[in-house]
C-alpha cells in the first residue's frame, strides 16, 4: 500500500479501489500529503484528440470551450475527456512540496517545470482559463494541480519555446522512438496533419540517419489549407527530401499520386511509414504506402489499431506494426536537445502560427464511423446520403439569394437544421432570426402579434406600445414555422407587407418601413391546402420563390447511422458518458421506418443513452426505446401489426388508420395528464393544435 499512495491512490475518489487514471473522480483538494507536490498551472497542452472534440463540440467557440473544460474538471477533480479517454500535459510552477517527496530532479518552490504525466490521472482544480491558442493546442489557466512521486517532470527549457518544448512534449517517447528506429540507406514516410509534428520526426530521423536516407512527407491538404506551399518548404528543406499536399484521406488516390511520382509504378514502397496524422482514416494509406516487412508506427491515441491488423491481413501483407510509445526515461533530455537545434524553424512556425488564428478545423470525431469515406459533414450538417447531398446544395445556393423560401417536410424531418444553414450562408447572418410558431398565436391577437400596436389602441394594450414581429425581424430572417396554420384574414395582411415591405401597427396611421426576408416552414403541403381553400393562392406564389423539400428519414436510410452517431455522441458529452452502439442497435434502427424522422430517432437515442445500464447499447436496448412511448407504455411490433392486419380487414383507408392511431394516442395522454397544456407538452404540439384535434375527433 506505501507503493500505491507514491502514485495516488489515495487520492481516488470514485470508484474506490481504481487507480487515478482510470478512476472517474479524484480528490483535488489543495493541501497536499508529504509525499506529493503542487504545482501552480499556467498552461495546459491537450492531447490532439481531446482538443479537436472539445474544438468541434463547440464550434471553436472560445467561450464554449472553457466552459466544457471548467465542466470536466469541476466533476471530475481532473482534467479527463470521457469522449476521447484523454487530457493533455501541463506547465507550471512549484507551489508546494511535501518532506516525504522523492525529489529526483531536485526541484525548488519557484521552479518552472513541464508535467509529462498526463492530466487524466492528476488532480486539477482549475479557477480561471485565459487564451486559447488554437494552433498549438494550448489554453492559459489559473490552478493548481497534484503531482506524485511516480509523475515524470521536467525543468522547463528557457531557451526553448514554452508552446512549442509542450507541443513535443506532448508527443512522449515517439520523437525518441523516431530516432532510434531510424536506419541509413532506408526510405521513411511521413503522415501529418500539422506542420510542427512533420518536423519534429522529420529531424529526429535526419539526427539519426544523417544523409544516407530519404524521408518523404505527406501532409493533409484540408489541415494545411491556409498555407502555402512555399512556407511549407522552407520550414522543413534541411529534413524532408519531398513534401507532398494531398488529401490523405483519399487513400487509394493518394497512393496512386506517391507511388508513381516516388517509385514510377513500381511495387517499391516504404521502409518505415510513420503516422502522426492524428485523423482516423489515414490508417488505409498508411498500410498502402509500407513495404513487405516494413515498419508502421503511429504516434497517437486517435488511430484504429485494430483496422490496421485487420486490413494489412486483408491485403496478405506482414507488417510490423508499432502503436504509440509512452515513457521512456532519455526521451525529456532527447525532446530537449532537438528542440533546440530547429531554433529557427521553430520561429519559422511560430511566425506562420502567430499569422493564422486557426490553421485547420478538424474534422468532428463522429467521422470515426464505419465506412469513414461514406460520411460527410456540410458546414455542420451530418449526412451520408447522396438525397441529403443534393439538398443541402439546394439549400446552401438558395441561401445566398435574398428571397422568401417554404421548406416541406414531416414533422421532426429537420426544417429548422436547413432554416439556421439558410440563416449562417445568407447575406443577413449577422443580423436576427425571428423563429415564429403559427400554431400557437391566437386568431384574436395574431395582428397585434405580427404588426405591433400603437399605445392604447384597444383595452389591455400597453401604454408604451409593441413592436411585432416584423420590427423585431427588421433587416433580418422571420420563420413562420406552420405557416397553413394562419387564419385567412392575417394571411392577405402578410401578402401585402410582402409586396410592400411597409405595414402599420394596430391603432396605427404612419406605415413602418421593414426589410425582412421571409421563410416558412409546413409539415402540410401548402399547395394541398391552396386547393382545399385553405391557404392563398397569391400568398403562396409570393411565398414559393423557393421551395426546399426535406425527404423523410426513411427514404435517406444511409443518413440513420452517422446521425445516431452523431446524437450518441451529443449525449455522451451532456452525461460524461462513453456509451457505444453495437452492430444490433445499428440494425435495428436501420430496420425501422422512424415515422418521426429525425427527431424520433433524436429521442431514441436519448431514451436508450439514459435507460441502458451497459457500455455498449444493444438490439434490444434501442428496440425498447422505439417502442417505449413517453407516458411510460410499450407497445409491441406484433401488436401493431394485428391492428393493421385488422384495419386491413375492415378495408380501412391509410388516412382512416392514421386517424384511429392519432386518436387513441390524444385519448391516453389526455387521460395520463388531466389538462390540455400537459398533453400538448408531452405530444410535443402547441395547446391550440390538440384542441383542434379534440374537436376533431370528439374527445
């Protein structure tokens, strides 16, 4: 047990019995045993894996991301993504050391030194975050953290950049297992997602190799989209023999590109291939591009190892395959000493970063599905479908032209998602949004709501007076949302401001000028209701200079996995879970027909997150939360079938079967709940809808 304590056991909190690293919470608490040290942190360096979700969660919101990372380590003492199993390393200054600490590197309060222990398995309490350097990965903190007698440090290098010596640091012992690894006469690849790791490896071999060998690098063409490529070789020219840009994640294109312009077709490959990518995908090209026999190494959490073995057997290929190399006691000296022969490349890099606030937006971690290539994201959008491509070229050109819009979908399809990319890729996306729901205004204040009033205009007005919706959207987006659910009356009203761009308030005699653009949104066909005398005819024309019509869930069935991935994910983020779907739960929901598009399958991923008691989401788990509604009954698959056979049977209508459906539905929730407000809450529609409905049909 003395053993256990020189590296925190004691400091666990939950579960009792794990060790600091793999346990969820752990005692950050300041004062210090005698056999610890704290260290006041001034920068943290996250693992690229953590930094890149956190990044991506967040929308590289700089705000956004302090709060998720003060958000961590408030639950968890500790500074420990549960999406990515990682943290990063620290910098700081000796605060506090207790009189039983094995002081090895004879460190004194006052001290600046680099943690190389990761901070998944220290105790952090975090009080401020200040910047965030997105290039290097980096935030300024105010803290403290716990360091053990087992916990690798560092004196920090004054004569080295602090970003750059925690960049290298962060690597562990890869650099170190680069250079040892490193042959004369061999041909050495290597894979980048960044400029400084390229050339850290890059120069750890040419320190090793000297002359007599050939290093090749293949660096991402989206990561390095805001450089050129003469910047690019300029920093590396003393270490890298050919720079490549292309799209590694294009395996087959890619190899095709090095292996004619490296090997004129030949089947020659590459000694020792070396990814530190850090993207999940560029393992195919890395198994490509290596010879029979050769080396794979890569530096990093983010890879699949297991496709790795699975492809290169899949291809009949024996490659030795090295995964990252943790500690190793030469690497910090090692680290040190090549940090300070790139001096001037090292300013090169600083200088480009310091130009660039972020030089690559990495792709989001729900790219870590099957079949990666099939997955795509469109400026936020999650899709692998091509019906879904071709939509979202639709809406992304219609955004650009100012011009009322009506978006067609099902319920819970998505129509708000195409309205905020309509919004982000218009010309008014610096100005509001007015999201309006039809539904819900009453036909006695709908005037009033859209057209403001002026001071006591009628009984009950406010003495300031109001402005409507249209003011309030003035130079901006208004969203009516159910548009067909407006009375005809506000609709020739809503025709003339459209044609005018003027209208006057209620009690009102000066008309007010607006310049609104106009969306609406149904879950009915517009031109259905134009037919059946419902909506306007001139209205809808004025309305319909664009139609965008989103295709239910079903028939784009490619899109349900990354988007429960993507959902998965989400929630995973907002309970600090780590839950995954199994090949069962993919079919399973693959199988369904989601009548509620992709919100129902929103809500069942949710259900299934919170009800499952196991790491792995099952069949079963995601059966039951489809067919488990929200008042608390579960109705089986066999059950409705019999109804619908029965229906059958009867001759029945689809429209008439719905209706049945609908009705049984409002009747038990109107029965579980008691009053109409609850009910429309819980069948998600407004109060006004389920009175409609009620009335529909005699409840």
């Amino acid at each position: 047990m003395e053993n256990m304590r020189n590296f925190g056991f004691g400091r666990v909190i939950e579960p009792k019995g794990f060790i600091p690293i793999a346990a969820w919470k752990l005692d950050n608490s300041l004062k210090i045993k005698k056999t610890e040290m704290r260290i006041r942190v001034q920068s943290i360096k996250f693992e690229e894996g953590n930094f890149r979700q956190l990044c991506n969660v967040c929308g590289y919101e700089e705000n956004k991301i302090k709060s998720r990372v003060l958000d961590i380590v408030k639950k968890r003492g500790k500074l420990h993504n549960p999406s990515t199993d990682s943290g990063g390393i620290c910098y700081g200054i000796v605060d506090e050391i207790g009189e039983d600490y094995k002081n090895h590197e004879n460190l004194q309060v006052g001290d600046a030194i680099i943690c190389l222990t990761s901070l998944t398995s220290l105790p952090l309490y975090l009080e401020k975050l200040g910047n965030i350097n997105f290039n290097y990965g980096q935030i300024e903190v105010e803290g403290y953290a716990i360091l053990f007698e087992t916990s690798p440090v560092i004196l920090a290098p004054k004569d080295v950049n602090r970003s750059c010596a925690l960049y290298a640091f962060d690597e562990s012992g890869s650099v170190a297992k680069a250079y040892h690894m490193a042959e004369k006469g061999k041909r050495f690849l290597l894979l980048g997602s960044g400029l400084l790791s390229i050339l850290i490896y890059s120069a750890a071999i040419r320190k090793s190799a000297g002359k007599d060998c050939r290093i090749v690098a293949v660096l991402d063409k989206e990561s390095m989209a805001s450089l050129c490529e003469d910047d690019i070789n300029e920093v590396l020219k003393k270490y890298v023999d050919k720079v490549y840009v292309a799209d590694i994640l294009a395996s087959l294109q890619t190899y095709e590109l090095i292996r004619k312009k490296e090997f004129n077709d030949t089947e020659e490959l590459f000694d020792v291939s070396i990814n530190c990518a850090n993207l999940l995908g560029v393992e195919t090209i890395s198994v490509l591009l290596t010879k029979e026999h050769g080396i794979l190494f890569f530096t990093n959490l983010i890879n699949n190892y297991n496709m790795v073995l699975l492809f290169a057997e899949s291809l009949g290929k024996n490659i030795n395959i090295i995964s990252l190399e943790e500690y190793s006691q030469d690497f910090p000296r090692f680290t040190i000493e090549l940090m300070r022969s790139l001096k001037n490349e090292l300013n090169q890099i600083n200088h480009i970063y310091n130009k660039y606030d972020v030089i690559s937006r990495l792709p989001v971690r729900v790219t870590e599905l099957i079949q990666y290539n099939n997955v795509k994201k469109m400026d936020g959008y999650i899709f692998a479908s091509e019906t879904t491509r071709k939509m979202l070229e639709d809406v992304l050109n219609i955004a650009s032209y100012d011009c009322s819009v009506i978006i067609q979908g099902e319920t819970g399809a998505g129509k708000e998602k195409v309205l905020e990319l309509l919004h982000k890729n218009s010309k008014r996306n610096m100005n509001v949004c007015i999201k309006i729901n039809c539904a819900t205004i009453q036909a006695n204040l709908a005037e009033s709501e859209f057209f403001g009033y002026e001071a006591g205009s009628f009984t009950g007005a406010s003495s300031l007076g109001k402005q409507g919706y249209f003011e309030l959207a003035n130079n901006g987006i208004l969203f009516l949302d159910e548009v067909g659910e407006l009375p005809l009356a506000l609709q020739s009203k809503l025709l003339r401001v459209l044609q005018e761009n003027q209208f006057y308030r209620v009690g009102g005699q000066v008309p007010v000028q607006v310049n609104v653009r106009v969306i609406c949104a149904s879950n009915l066909s517009l031109r259905a209701l134009v037919k059946e005398g419902k909506f306007r005819e001139d209205l809808y024309y004025r309305l319909n200079i664009c139609e965008i019509n989103i295709p239910p869930l079903q028939e784009r069935k490619e899109d349900i996995v990354c988007l429960a991935e993507y959902f998965l994910e989400r929630y995973n983020e907002k309970y600090m879970q780590n839950k995954k779907l199994s090949e069962e739960a993919l079919l399973e929901m693959n199988n369904y027909q989601w009548p509620g598009n992709v919100r129902e399958l929103d809500n069942t991923v949710h259900r299934a997150v919170v009800n499952c008691k196991n790491a792995v989401i099952g069949g079963e788990d995601i059966y039951n939360a489809i067919n488990s509604n929200l008042y608390g009954t579960e109705e089986k698959t066999e059950a409705k079938e019999n109804k619908l056979s029965e229906a059958n049977a009867r001759n029945m209508t689809l429209n008439a079967i719905l209706d049945n459906h609908e009705k049984a539905i409002i009747e038990e929730v109107l029965h579980n709940e008691g009053t109409t407000r609850k009910a429309a809450q819980v069948l998600g529609i407004s109060q006004s809808q389920l009175m409609r409905k009620k009335a529909k049909y005699n409840l």
